[in-house]
C-alpha cells in the first residue's frame, strides 16, 4: 500500500487511544516498515537503509517488530502497544497487495488481490478516512 493509505489507517488505529504521545506511535509505527524504500515517506529522510535492506524484508517481520517493541517497552508499556499497533497494521495492509509480505527470511509469502495505487486502494483510502473522521466524532 501507499504511504497516504498506511498513514490514514495509522489515524484510524490511533483513535483508539487517548494519549497524545500514543497516537504518534501508532503513526510512527504504521510508516517505518517501509524506510527500506528509498521512495518511502520515511525512507526519503534515510536512503542508506533502503540501500542496506530489501523492501519489504527484515523490516516487514517479527524479526523487527519484537526486539523494537521489546526495546520500547522497557520505557512506555503504552507507547510499546502503540507500535505494535501501528507496524502491525502495516504488516496487515501490506498482506493484502498482490506484492504481500515474505515471512522472512523464509520464502514463504502472504500475498492477497489489491494492487498498489490501484482504484481498490483508494477505496481502502477512502474507507479509513472515513472511519477516522467518524471515531472522532464520536
């Protein structure tokens, strides 16, 4: 998925929480698995880890995602389930493109139907949106 889609699902996610600081780890968290794409929102401000790691690999899996959580938590309990959250939707959202997600490092994959930046994307987009601006209404 895109970044604007990873991100609105981050928003969504976040509404969950009421901590101000655990909003910007669940939007932290649904952006750095991708600072291994060069073209990444992320990745723009850290080209040498696109240039290091393969997309869509170490940073797509529980090989990042526990020890970074783990390391988090030792300071903020919340702020290390925001995190989780936000990689793990990711994670999620990136399982269903055709693309999907290898289970690293084995070769297996979970791939599903939607295309990257196709319309079925927007739609997702759109959905989330939605569904931000109507928990915060609540």
């Amino acid at each position: 998925m895109l970044g604007r889609t990873h991100l609105v699902f981050g928003l969504f996610l976040s509404t969950f929480f009421t901590s101000p600081l655990a909003w910007l780890f669940v939007l932290f968290g649904s952006l750095v698995p991708d600072i291994d794409s060069s073209t990444s929102i992320l990745g723009r401000k850290a080209r040498i880890i696109g240039k290091t790691f393969e997309h869509r690999g170490f940073f797509h899996s529980l090989f990042f995602l526990i020890p970074s959580s783990l390391i988090i938590y030792g300071f903020s309990p919340l702020l290390s389930l925001s995190f989780t959250i936000g990689v793990g939707g990711h994670l999620l959202l990136d399982m269903l493109t055709k693309q999907g997600i290898r289970i690293y490092p084995f070769k297996k994959k979970i791939s599903g139907t939607v295309r990257v930046g196709s319309f079925q994307e927007s739609i997702f987009f759109l959905l989330f949106l939605f569904l931000f601006l109507f928990r915060l209404w609540l």
